[in-house]
C-alpha cells in the first residue's frame, strides 16, 4: 500500500469575478520564482497554522490592497495540483467583486479585468486553465483545453 507524501506547499488562489463575470489576472513580476512575466491571480502559500481561508483573504490584502467587498460564491478544495507534480495541496476561492480598488504590490507589474472572449490572448501560469475549469467559470471552448487535465474536459 502506497502512502500519498505530504504536500511539500499549500496554496490558496482568489479568483474573482466583476459584475460581466470577467476575472481580475496580475501579472507576475520578472523575478517572480513561479510563473515570471505570465499572468496569474493573487494567491500564495498558505502559512503553518493558517485556514486556508484566511491565507486567502491575507494574499488577496498583500497583493491588491484591501477595502475590497467581495463575496464567497464556491470554495473548491483541498486538491492536489496537476502541473508541479502533484507536490501542492490547492484550495480554491472563487469571490464576486462588488468594490474597490486594484493596488498592486511589487510582486506584480500589470492587472487587468479579463473576459473569457480576451483569456487566451494572456499567456497564463500554469493550471489557470485547470482552475477555471473545476470552478466551471466559463465554458472550457474558451480555455487551452490542451492545459485541462483530460478527466475535467467536456
């Protein structure tokens, strides 16, 4: 009997959608370790001790501000990541945007609010695709379906 190894990072990723369900992407900054120059979504690694939850409500503060109003739609997780060698545990924050501001840290050099007609014109950190697709935000005719594991396409 094999045992699953402990993940060796857990992560917890906002995606949030603005009133015409368009998803706000940031784009990483040039030194970034994970994903330099793609575009990606605030997230981070959740911290010992920490709900994911809360690290999610602290990654979305550090990277984009806060004051924001946002509103929990789905919560999807915990999951192991496809594109790292399933050495993440992942949890999924799926918010509407109701209000605020976008004020980016040094981690991100550009944000923008993305359609699913605009999505494949950004080139996205690995499992965006994935994410979208096991929240079901869009239909996946607007994604890479090349980038969604083969058990979650339609």
């Amino acid at each position: 009997m094999s045992t699953v190894p402990p993940p060796t990072a857990r992560y917890a990723l906002n995606l949030l959608l603005d009133a015409d369900d368009r998803l706000l992407m940031l784009r990483r900054a040039p030194d970034a370790r994970l994903g330099p120059d793609l575009w990606g979504l605030p997230a981070g690694k959740i911290e010992p001790g920490e709900a994911p939850a809360a690290a999610a409500e602290r990654e979305m503060r550090e990277e984009i501000g806060d004051g924001h109003a946002v509103e929990l739609l789905r919560y999807v997780g915990p999951f192991r990541d496809t594109y790292y060698g399933g050495q993440y545990e992942i949890h999924l924050f799926l918010k509407r945007w109701h209000a605020g501001a976008v004020v980016l840290n040094d981690e991100h050099t550009a944000w923008a609010w993305v359609s699913k007609e605009d999505y494949r014109d950004y080139a996205t950190m690995d499992g965006i695709d994935e994410d979208i697709a096991l929240l079901d935000i869009w239909p996946q005719r607007y994604l890479d379906r090349a980038r969604i594991p083969p058990a979650l396409r339609d």
